[in-house]
C-alpha cells in the first residue's frame, strides 16, 4: 500500500488517480471508473468528481493507495 500526501482539503478521484500513477490519462481514468473498477473505502466508486479526503483508501485492480 503507497501513501499520497496531499496538501489541499481534498483531491477528485480521477486526479488522484493520475497522481497516483493508477492510470496514465485522464481519460484512462474516467474509463476505469466508469467500469466500477474503482474502489473507494472498500466500495465502487462511479463518480469521478468524488471528492477523496485524508484517511479515505482507493484501489485499483489490487494496487492500493491511502490519503494522507
């Protein structure tokens, strides 16, 4: 599990997984969400606007990251 620093109240999903290196384009990253390949805090995540907090997990196709 890999730990993202952020230094804003929040980071949207697809962003978050861009910087994460999840997926390389944004467009990638919509397609991964649209698919329900997305977890967010254990649950299919749909929206790519989420809003992703410190403390919130998000896992992609067995890679994981945490927020912090």
């Amino acid at each position: 599990m890999e730990t993202i620093n952020i230094t804003t109240e929040f980071i949207k999903l697809d962003a978050l997984l861009k910087f994460a290196g999840l997926a390389d384009t944004g467009g990638e990253a919509k397609i991964l969400i649209q698919e329900g390949q997305v977890l967010v805090n254990g649950e299919v995540c749909t929206m790519r606007g989420k809003k992703i907090r410190s403390g919130d997990t998000v896992s992609v196709g067995g890679q994981e990251v945490t927020v912090a």
